[in-house]
C-alpha cells in the first residue's frame, strides 16, 4: 500500500473519479466510508474496505480523509472525522456547504488542527494562466469586459433527479468554478465594486407528459463592476442553449447535446496597437477537444489570429497539488475561507435572484 493513504467518505459519481485521479498522483484508498449499504456494497465490489461510519476507518490513520458526499452533507461529515479526529486533513468537494451551514463550518475548522484543501480544481487550471500570460505579456490589453460562461445540456439529468439543487438553484454546480475563475484573473477582475444584477431563469419541462417547473434550475446571470471599471459577467446555462458562443470552438447559435459542455473565460479589450482584441480561454471537457486538453484563442477584430492547444486536466493537477500540500511539500492551491465566502456570495446571489 502507499504510504499516501486516504480515506474517502461518500461513494457517488464524484468519489469514483477521485478514486482514478489520487492512484495516479500515488493516493492508496485505505477505505470508503459510506452509510447508503447499496453503496458500501458497490465500494466492496470495487475491492475497497467500506465502513458505515468516520469512527471505524479511524483506526486506519490516513494521510486525508477525502469528502464526496453531496454538498447538503458535507458539515455532517466533517463532523464525523474532527470528532474522532481533530488532527485530520481534509479534502472537501466544491461548493464546500450549503449556505445555511456557514456558521456551522466556521465553528468546526476554528477548531480543527488539520490542513484543509477545496477541489476547486479551476484554480489549477493551465488555461488560465495562459490567458493571463496572453493579455498581459503578449497583447498588453487594457481589459474593459471579462465573460466567463459553463454552459451545460443536464436535460437528461434533471429528469432523472440529479443536480436539482435547492440551495444554490442554477449556481450551484459551476457557479464555484466561475468565481474562481475570475479571482484567477487578478486585482483588475476581482473583487466586485458593485453589483449590477443576479438573475435566475426557471425551467420548464415535462416529466411522463406533465408539465414540470424547477424555479431557477434553467441559467443563472450575474453581472458587477471591478473596482478599476472592468465588466464583469458570470453565466451557466443547464439547458444547453449557448450563450456567447467563440470561434472556432463555438459556432453562432450552438447547442450542446446532453453531456456536452461549454466552459469559456473570454477577456476583452484594445491591445498595445488598439486592436479591438478578445482572448478566449476553452476549458475541458468540451464536445470539441479530448479529455484533459484546453486551448486559448486571440481575435483581432474579430478575426481568429492565434490558437494553442493546451493540456489542462484540472482535476488531476489540483488533487495532485493537494496531496503535496497534504504531505508538506506545497502550499494550500485551495483554502477554505476563500470557498467559504464563495459558499455565501452564491447563496445571497440564488436568493436575491428568486
């Protein structure tokens, strides 16, 4: 067994793309700790020990404990380990709580004696910096607008009853992603200065012939000023309906098939030369490119001037930087507080919306 061990709580979708990512940045799964039977018993067929509860893989000593669990029960969880141990790292799955359990988790960690780490995994992300080496080095834009869209078609899902999200409505699943996105960006982006609108859209579908509405599960649209004058617009759409669509990624009037994504930061503004200029950032996983590849692109004038094609596995890279940090041999690519005050900003942003 590795002597990186980890412990993961939760046996869903999500846990079992850890389980790939963390073997390949040398993790051993010590256990699963999952209180659903039909799911220990799948972790088991999978050849992973399964507990029903923190207290028996405690015993196990892991390196980090690794929280998979929906959102709604993260603080529950991390209860479950601090109370048997206090000392415990954790990894913890983005949006970190659910907006009502803020000052719960607050309580928790100031008591924790643990290193904490957020799968926020698009700070990791090589696209972004790309961007940022692009419009500042190579272009020298003067940036005037910033959009980041995470379109999505979860049609398919929705039907089923997944990602029906009661907390966060539209925000919940890539509304993490796009601020950290923006906060990547720098001081010119982020922080807002002012707020200009948060706007949830609700959809409309029918379920076995019957009309069915999820009050803001359609898109979500948020829109502020930087304090340097940068306009800044965030918006997801889980309908699949494209927004700001880019070439040559993107064509005009694009909608996404059901598990298709369309995950783009475009920054905007004159060059050195006063180029009217964009530089759009295309994020996997995308209809268009493999897994674990992402490009930037330059238009001038509208007109596609640059491409490269960048490799950019987001998840690997940040899990691969949480275990160095868990291991002490790197900083926290994640801290908890930053992904606390996103927690709230996206729960104040889903109700002023409603």
């Amino acid at each position: 067994m590795s002597a990186i061990t980890c412990v993961r709580v939760g046996y869903g979708v999500a846990a079992r793309i850890h389980e790939l990512k963390l073997r390949a940045s040398g993790v051993s799964t010590a256990a699963v700790v999952e209180v659903d039977p039909r799911r220990r018993r799948h972790a088991a067929s999978d050849g992973l020990l399964a507990f029903s509860s923190c207290r028996q893989a405690a015993r196990l000593k892991p390196t980090f404990w690794d929280i998979c669990t929906s959102t709604s029960r993260h603080v529950d969880a991390i209860e479950s380990i601090l109370h048997v141990e206090p000392a415990a790292n954790l990894l913890i799955e983005k949006p970190v709580c659910a907006p009502s359990d803020v000052p719960r988790l607050l309580a928790l960690l100031a008591c924790s004696r643990g290193r904490v780490v957020i799968n926020d995994n698009y700070r990791s992300s090589a696209v972004t910096r790309a961007v940022k080496r692009l419009v500042h080095e190579k272009l020298g834009l003067r940036i005037r607008r910033v959009i980041v869209e995470m379109t999505q078609n979860r049609m398919e899902d929705f039907m089923s009853g997944r990602f029906i999200d009661q907390d966060y409505k539209a925000l919940g699943y890539e509304g993490p992603h796009m601020l950290a996105i923006v906060q990547e960006l720098g001081d010119s982006v982020w922080p807002p200065a002012q707020f200009e609108r948060a706007r949830l859209t609700d959809l409309q579908m029918h379920v076995d012939g019957r009309p069915v509405r999820l009050p803001g599960q359609r898109s979500a649209l948020v829109s502020y000023l930087s304090r340097t004058g940068v306009a800044v617009e965030l918006y997801t759409g889980l309908d699949g309906v494209v927004r700001d669509p880019r070439p040559p990624l993107a064509p005009p009037h694009a909608r996404l098939r059901g598990g298709t994504r369309y995950r783009v930061v475009i920054v905007a503004g004159p060059d050195r030369e006063g180029h009217s200029c964009e530089v759009v950032g295309f994020y996997e996983p995308s209809s268009t490119m493999g897994r674990g590849v992402g490009a930037a692109v330059v238009l001038r004038d509208g007109v596609v001037v640059g491409m490269l094609s960048i490799a950019d596995d987001t998840m690997q890279t940040h899990l691969a930087r949480a275990v160095d940090h868990f291991t002490g041999t790197a900083q926290n690519p994640s801290e908890a507080l930053p992904a606390i005050e996103i927690a709230q900003m996206l729960g104040r942003f889903a109700s002023a919306s409603m």
